[in-house]
C-alpha cells in the first residue's frame, strides 16, 4: 500500500460508517445545518447598470428644483419605477425654501408587494443643490452642482435594486422613495442667522404626510454619497443612537459579503439627513449609509461635496456594488 492509499481508506469507512448511522434517514450526511441554511443570498447586483443609471440622471444637468432638467428627471424616474413594476406613487408639494422660495417639490415613491405588512424603506434625495457653496472658488458659490455623488448615486444604486426586485421578489414588501427638496438647505453665505430644518423639505413633507394613510415599516435605509471612489461608511451617530440593531446588522452583512473595507465599524460625523425626519416625524428607525472621509480638511464627505466636482469622474462601480449588493443580502433575508 503506498502513501496515497493510506488516506484513502480510512475515509472509506468513515464514510461507511456514515452511511451506517444515518440508516434509514433521507437526509445526506453533507446537508447545512439550520444556522446555515437560514442565510439567503441575494441576487447579484449589477454594479454597471447601477452605473448608468446615475450616469443618465447627471445627463438631465443639475435637478435643482424648479428647472427645466428637474421636472425631466422626475419625470425619468418615475418611469424607470413603473418600467420595474413598481406600483408608483408621485407627491406633489409646493414647500417653502430658507428664503421663501416656493419649490415645486415632487417625492416618488415606488412599492413592492404594497399587500404587505412586513415592509422595509429604501430612500435617496434626488434634487440636486442650487448652491456649490464649499467650492474653493467664491465666483462658484451661487452655482448649481451636478450633484452626481451627492444625490444621483444612491438613486442609481435604488434603480437597480428596483431592477432586481422585479425579477425575484423577497419575502417582504420594499417602498423606494426618491426624496426631492433634500439640498435646499440654508447655505454657507447666507449672512443672517441660522435657520433650522431647512434641509430635508421633501422628506419632512412625506413624513408628515405619507403616501399611504398610517404607513408603516420596520425600518428604512438611506443612501447619500454611496458612489465615491474608496468611500467609507463609518457608523452615522443619529443612526446609532435610533436605528441600533439595523445598523449593525447592514454591517455585519457588509463584512460577511467582503466589504469590510467599505464598512469600517467605528463611528464617524452626524448629519441631518432624510433619516432624521424619517425617524421623528415618520417614526421610522432609519440607518443613514453615507461617505465619511476622515482624511478631508474642507468638508468630512470628501473634498468635491458641494463643489462644481461633484461629477461622474469620482463614481466607482466597486462602491456602488458594495452598497448596493450588501442592502440587497440585508432585505432579501427579511422575513
Ligand atoms: C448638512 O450638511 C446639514 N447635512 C448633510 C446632508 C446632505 C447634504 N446630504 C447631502 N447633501
Ligand atoms: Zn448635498
């Protein structure tokens, strides 16, 4: 008997012996247990058509409300909604802006199974900023931004989740909304005092307001700058403190699926965001996934946030991918 045989048989009887066991049980000695057969993978999330699909909302031009490229790329989204078999919901408002501006503001809302009890909330702002008011140069300031990161990348990564949700269903009902009016907010010039709650109309507008008489989900998730080039999604404070256990779940899923670099499990800056009118005034838990770049001396979402760079030369599939495919692992296993 040579070496190699002397492995071989032993398995042999191990696997005999197995077979003895087992005696009359249907089930294979090989088959996962319960832990492991619990986990559900996701579809796989297509980073390209993510990519397009921010790509063809920078192509309206900045969606700063009350344009022209506004009212089109609304128009745009709501279509690609129905086109993935959303049951669509549009929201019209007029909401006042910081220097009483009437904005003519319009939330889109996209359903899943909207039969279900069992729901979960996906949101993005979709507007861009009327301001590039950290633009390193003044002339600037009063310039709209292309808002590519800052808006379009997590509406092109909610797109494509949409995509998938037409093609497989999970086992809960999904509502995507597209947030309008997010990026109004008081600007850096303004010399007057400061004006709370000027940021976020649209999303204090629906929270107030549903688009369904007592909606209800277990928790939301928001994308905000989920497209950058080694971006980083620390812990956002607020969402730590309301939306704990979501929070670290998205996280743990991060890192289970190999996006750990993404993902640092530390806590970065506080923002307001969608997800804090979500929370007080929708009274939904909400998880704020958002690029926090510690390194960055003018702004901590990174040197172009709300700057004429804001543009599609920062946008990086593999960041799209690792955001989008890590929100689809976390609601595919919903139940
Ligand atoms: C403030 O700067 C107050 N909040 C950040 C929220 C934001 C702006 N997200 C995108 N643009
Ligand atoms: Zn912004």
């Amino acid at each position: 008997m040579n070496i190699k045989n002397l492995f071989i048989v032993p398995t042999l009887i191990l696997a005999f012996t197995g077979m003895v066991a087992c005696g009359n049980s249907s089930k294979p000695a090989s088959q996962p247990d319960e832990t492991e057969k619990a986990v559900i993978k996701a579809p796989a999330f297509n980073a390209d058509s993510a990519y397009a699909y921010v790509q063809a909302q920078a192509d309206f031009g900045p969606r700063v409300p009350n344009t022209q490229a506004h009212r089109d790329c609304g128009e745009y989204l709501a279509k690609q909604l129905e086109a993935f078999g959303a049951k669509v919901y549009n929201q019209y408002a007029d909401l006042s802006a910081w220097d009483g501006t009437i904005l003519k503001a319009r939330n889109i809302i996209g359903a899943y199974n909207p039969d279900s009890k069992k729901r979960i909330l996906l949101c993005a702002h979709w507007d861009s900023r009327p301001y590039a008011d950290n633009d390193p140069d003044e002339k600037n300031h009063r310039k709209h931004i292309l808002g590519v990161n800052d808006g379009a990348s997590g509406v092109g990564v909610l797109l494509e989740i949409a995509r998938q949700l037409q093609k497989q269903a999970p086992q809960i009902g999904i509502d995507i909304i597209f947030f309008d009016a997010e990026d109004y907010g008081i600007p850096e010039f303004h010399q007057g005092a400061y004006k709370e709650h000027t940021w976020c109309l649209g999303s204090q507008y629906w929270a107030r307001t549903p688009h369904v008489q007592g909606y209800f989900a277990r928790y939301g998730i928001l994308l905000d700058m989920v497209g950058g080039k080694g971006a980083t999604f620390y812990y956002e404070p607020y969402s730590a403190r309301t939306a704990k256990s979501q929070m670290k779940k998205i996280w743990k899923k991060a890192h289970e699926l190999g996006y750990g670099n993404y993902f640092p499990k530390q806590e970065g800056a506080e923002v307001i965001d969608d997800h804090v009118y979500v929370n007080t005034l929708g009274r939904i838990p909400c998880v704020d996934i958002i690029n926090y770049d510690p390194t960055c001396q003018t702004s901590s979402f990174g040197s172009y946030w709300h700057t004429m760079n804001d543009t599609m030369e920062n946008i990086d599939r593999n960041t799209l991918k690792a955001v989008g495919q890590t929100v689809m692992d976390v609601i595919y296993n919903e139940k």
